[in-house]
C-alpha cells in the first residue's frame, strides 16, 4: 500500500519561488534552526564541503543586488544568504597534519553536491516554517566583484545566492515535466520518446506562461534560447583562481 501525504510531502509540493517579501525579519532563532537542518543532510565521507554567509551590510547586498541582475530582492529581502562551497577548513587541516590539499576535480565536485544538499534541505526548512525564497543564481555575473565585496579567502566558492522572508506573493506552482520523462526504468528512452515527452511539456509550459501574463513561450524554445550559447564562460578560470582544481 502507497505511503499517505505528509506533512512533509506537502512542503515540498506546495515550493514555489518568492520575489516579494513582507517588511517581517527572519528571527535568529529560525536561522539557526534551519541551518541545523540542513547540516543534517548527507555529506560525502562528513566532509561538509560548505558554509553559508548571511550578509546583513546594506552597501554590500545593494552592490550584490546590482551585480546580480539587478534583482532588487537581493537587497530588500529581510534575509540574504550566499550559499558557498568550502574546502577552505580542508585546506587548513590538510597543511596542518603535514601534508597539503590535493583532492583535485573530484574535490570541488563534492563542494558543490554538499553545498547543494545543504541548501536545499535548508530552504525546505524555512518554508516548513512558513518562509518563502527564491535562490539566485545571478550573483555567479561577477564572482571576482563579489569574492571581493565578501572578503572570501582561497577554497571558498561561492555558488548562489538565497533570499528569504515571509512572503507577499503567492505564485502559482510552475509546473515541472512529467514523472514518466524523469524516472526511467533500466534505460533511458530513445529520442522518440523523450520528444514526445517534451511536446506534451510543451503546451502546459506555454499555458502557465500565458495564464501569469508572461511572454507565452515552449519549454523548448526557452530552453534552446538559453543553453545555445556559453553561459557565464569565466566560471571556470574563476574557481580554479580562488584553488579549485578543475583538471
Ligand atoms: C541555483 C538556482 C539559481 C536561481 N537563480 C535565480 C535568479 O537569479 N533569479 C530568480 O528570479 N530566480 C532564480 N532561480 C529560481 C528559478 O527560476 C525557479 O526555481 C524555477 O523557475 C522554478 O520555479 P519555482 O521555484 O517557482 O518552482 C534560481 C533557482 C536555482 C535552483
């Protein structure tokens, strides 16, 4: 027999990201809270290849803002975070016993799995407590600016960001590809399949479009628009200044 919906199910089907936020802060109590919680998650061999950095400057988050976009969430949400991969402490630990830190590629994989593992048990956590947020990619548009703004030693990495506050919007869920294009048994399905998959993809993506008063646009359209060109192309050379090793 199928396991009932809980409450936790329910607090992952009912995320959607939120832009607007009530003048409400976020209690240090919470943060806390949450941030235990997404420690809880899984961590390759305990590694915990990550930290969380709240910035509460307001010069600092209007100049990230800026530099994210700009998304002028980054600087009137009650609460922003920048989610980093940290292979900083490891740096340290390594040299301290003598030797020197050199877990290569697969290293820097792991910082950026643990970040992500964090942040999403993390952000589930504060919408279990009635929190909205939206992650934010756009601070990657100027890491060097922003490693600078943050003071960021070398191994740490910042990935994205996170705002958060109790929300003053409430979005319709955007709706995801079915199950049957996802979950795959054995093997993954020919082209054929995948095609028909997105077609019928295709036409709800458009209708939610439609229905919020965006641009109606395919899922495919919107994808072939934003992946047929380099995105962000200094990440690389970036990360592998600040000592990660991407060989
Ligand atoms: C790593 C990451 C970066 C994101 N960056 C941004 C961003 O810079 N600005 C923004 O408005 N939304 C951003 N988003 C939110 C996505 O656009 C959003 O999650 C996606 O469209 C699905 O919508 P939903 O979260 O409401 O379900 C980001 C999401 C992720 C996971």
């Amino acid at each position: 027999m199928a396991t009932k919906i809980n409450e936790t199910l329910e607090t992952l089907l009912s995320h959607r990201s939120v832009r607007r936020f009530t003048d409400d802060p976020v209690a240090a109590a919470d943060i806390e809270r949450v941030v235990t919680a997404g420690q809880a998650a899984s961590t390759s061999s305990a590694v915990q290849a990550y930290c969380l950095i709240r910035v509460t400057d307001a010069s600092v988050r209007e100049q990230i803002a800026e530099l994210s976009g700009p998304q002028a969430m980054v600087e009137k949400a009650p609460a922003f975070f920048v989610v980093c991969g940290d292979a900083r402490r490891h740096r340290l630990v390594c040299e301290r016993e003598g030797g020197a830190y050199k877990a290569g590629f697969e290293g820097f994989v792991v910082s950026v799995i643990d970040a992500t593992l964090f942040a999403q048990n993390l952000a589930v956590a504060f919408e279990s407590m009635g929190y909205g947020l939206c992650f934010v990619g756009g601070i990657r548009n100027d890491l060097e600016r922003l490693t600078a703004l943050l003071e960021l030693p070398e191994g740490v990495y910042p990935l994205y960001g996170l705002v958060v506050g109790r929300p003053d919007q409430s979005p319709d869920a955007r709706p995801r590809l079915p199950v049957s294009a996802v979950l795959f048994e054995d093997r993954y399905p020919d082209d054929a399949t995948v095609f028909e998959q997105i077609d019928a993809y295709d036409a709800v993506y458009r209708a939610y479009l439609e229905a919020r008063g965006a641009t109606p646009k395919t899922w495919s359209s919107s994808m072939a628009g934003k992946l047929g060109k380099p995105l962000r192309p200094g990440l690389a050379s970036f990360y592998e200044g600040r000592g990660a090793d991407l060989s």
